[in-house]
C-alpha cells in the first residue's frame, strides 16, 4: 500500500521543478547623469560652461573633437530590463551655452511648438 501511495505522489511531482523557478536577483543598475525637466528649464541662451556645469553637473561624455557639445546620457535598469534611457546633447557656440538635442528639451521650447 505504502509503494502505490509512494509512486502516485512522485507521479505527480514529475511537472514541478523546484530550480527552475530559481532566479538570480538583479539589482536596479542606474547609469549616468539624471538631468530632470527642473534642472533643463534653468538654462539659459548665452550662459557660460561652468554655469552649465553648475546646474546639469559634469557631463558624461566630453569629446576632445567635438569641444563644444557635452553628452549626458542616462540609463536605468530594473531586473536586467531596460526601463528608462536618455540622451541629452549640450551645444556651445563661441563658449556661450547655444542648445540642447535629445530625449528632453526645456518646457519653453515645447511651449513654442505648439499642440
């Protein structure tokens, strides 16, 4: 009676599989510089590198070719899934802060836009 009850039971735990349900845990990976639309709308046409540095922090990305463009770029992960990412190009002319390109732009500029 025992080995019938023994061999219904390993019936019918042959579609579990304990390690199958095992995960590695993946911790949140944020990457980059965090530029928020507060720290965007305080620039300024005509402002300066270092006023810049001052309100968006070092840039990421500072290329000895293109000298008057600072890349920051953001990346945040959850679970080894991608959940936000961004871009943002600084552009200087004559050493004054000129615009932005990228992700996000400055709530004036979409203002201007239009719906």
């Amino acid at each position: 009676m025992s080995l019938v009850l023994l061999a219904v039971v390993l019936a019918g735990c042959g579609g579990w599989n304990p390690i199958a349900r095992l995960h590695p845990y993946r911790i949140e990976v944020q990457q980059g510089n965090l530029v928020t639309q507060d720290m965007l709308d305080r620039l300024r046409p005509g402002m300066s590198p270092s006023q810049v540095r001052f309100v968006l922090g070092t840039p990421l990305i500072v290329d000895p070719f293109h000298k008057e463009r600072w890349d920051y770029v953001y990346r945040l992960e959850k679970g080894g899934k991608v959940i936000e990412q961004r871009h943002i190009a600084v552009l200087f002319e004559n050493d004054k802060f000129k615009g932005l390109e990228g992700d996000v732009r400055p709530a004036a500029a979409k203002a201007e836009v239009g719906p």
